[in-house]
C-alpha cells in the first residue's frame, strides 16, 4: 500500500502540471504514454521491443495520437488515418519477409493495439484541446468510479460481475461507483459548466461513461486474462502498466467525442 500511494503522489506531480500546461507539453506526455501502452501490448505478445514490428507499432501509434496541427505538414490528400494504414500494410509485408515467424495473427494483435491505443490518446490531446474543464471532467469519471466501486464493493459486493475475467469486480461495486461519479461529477459539472450541456444532460453523459469506463477496465483484464499476466506492466510500482491505469480513459474519450463534447 505504501508503494501504491508514493507511485501515486510522484505521478500525480508530474500529470497535473502537464495538463495545466496543455499544449505541446500534453502532445509529449500523450505521445510517450501511448508508445509505452502499445510496447505493454508487445510484451504481453512476447514480442522483442526493438523488433521492425516494434518500430512499426511506435511509429504508428504515434501518428494516430498525434493531434491535427503536427499532422497538417502532410501533404496533398495524404490523412492521418492513410499514414496509420501504411503502417498496417507494413507489418502484414513483414508475414512475408519474415518467411511467417511475424504472423497475420501477430499483425492483426499488433495493429488492433495501436489503433485501441492511439485514438485513445489522441481524444485525450483533444479533451484539453477543448478546455482543461472537460479532461478533469472525464478523469473525474474514472477516478470516481473505480473509487467508488473499491470502496463499495469491498463493503456490499456479494455478486460477481465477471468472475472469469476479474473475480474481484461486484455488480454492487459496479453500481455504487457509477453513483459516486454521478455524484461527484454532478458537483463539478455545477461548479464548471461545459458549454452547450445542462446539468441533467451531463448526469446522463457521466452515467453513460461511467458504465463505458467499467467496460474498459473489463476489457483490459480480459486482454491480461488471456495473455496470463498480473499486470500490463511494471512502470508503475504498485499499480502495473500504462495500460492498467488508462484503460478506463481510453473508452471514456472517445465516448466524449461521441456525445459531442469534443
């Protein structure tokens, strides 16, 4: 437990100022977090961190997450998405070259993780594009869901949620963490209005990604599950990888942009 708080107090003095800052400070912080996430998802397919689908995967990743201003040097009709797909074709070349030890599966993982990665982080640029409101925003949805539903469950949760895939995980930590970021986001939302929403329209919006959020971390304990590892990774002592700390993050975004918030 003490591990876990002084990781988290180290990391919350380097994130904090970063995105007060914004800007290219956050592109940076973005760019490194993601090509971090998507190596866990390398390892966790035993594959050599600087392989040539390595260097792929990074590249890749990074284009995506990349907001639209660093891309905009690109010329003609060439689009971001078009770059990241060139990158996709690279490593189905590499099935070839390899002679097959770098497999269609081995791609398909590989380029599945950086688009899953990448977009995620680039709504996360995008988020404090729009103000610094909207990124406390959602990650007061999911610092007070995963809260809530600890807390809660420790307390109340009798019925497993998805015991196959997080044995620990309660339909009552479920239900009370999405009622704790209600609630807190409720107050915040109060406090600091986003522009365009009245306050019953974003309880609804945080109840909605409240439940995606649960949905992420479910769905990265399933990848961890199926690859028999603990953790994505050990960067963060006492809380695991990129991927176990942003995994709700990563649905939560891109959810936003869908609701139309960013």
């Amino acid at each position: 437990m003490r591990q876990r708080v002084i990781t988290a107090v180290v990391a919350l003095i380097i994130f904090i100022p970063i995105i007060i800052l914004g800007h290219i400070w956050i592109d940076i912080a973005a760019m490194a977090l993601g090509i971090v996430a998507v190596s866990e998802v390398l390892i966790m397919k035993k594959r050599i961190l600087v392989s040539a689908e390595s260097i792929i995967a990074y590249l890749g990743v990074s284009v995506l997450i990349l907001p639209d201003t660093w891309t905009a040097i690109l010329p003609g009709k060439v689009e971001q998405n078009f770059v990241f797909f060139l990158f996709v074709l690279m490593l189905l070349l590499l099935t070839v070259f390899s002679k097959n030890l770098f497999t269609f599966d081995d791609a398909g993982v590989i380029s599945l993780g950086m688009l899953y990665v990448g977009m995620g982080f680039h709504y996360f640029i995008l988020a404090r594009g729009v103000s610094l409101i909207v990124l406390l925003y959602a990650l007061f949805i999911v610092w007070s869901t995963d809260s809530g539903a600890y807390i809660f469950g420790r307390l109340f949760g009798k019925h497993k949620l998805a015991p196959r895939i997080s044995p620990n995980k309660t339909w009552e930590g479920s239900v009370y963490g999405s009622l704790a970021a209600t609630v807190i986001c409720s107050i915040f939302v109060f406090f600091f209005p986003i522009e365009g929403y009245s306050l019953l329209q974003m309880i609804i919006i945080t109840v909605i990604l409240s439940i995606a959020g649960q949905f992420g971390d479910l769905i990265e304990s399933a990848l961890k599950r199926y690859y028999g590892v603990k953790d994505s990774g050990k960067i963060l002592p006492g809380h695991g990888g990129i991927l176990d700390r942003f995994d709700s993050l990563l649905f939560v975004l891109p959810m936003l942009h869908l609701v139309g918030i960013i």
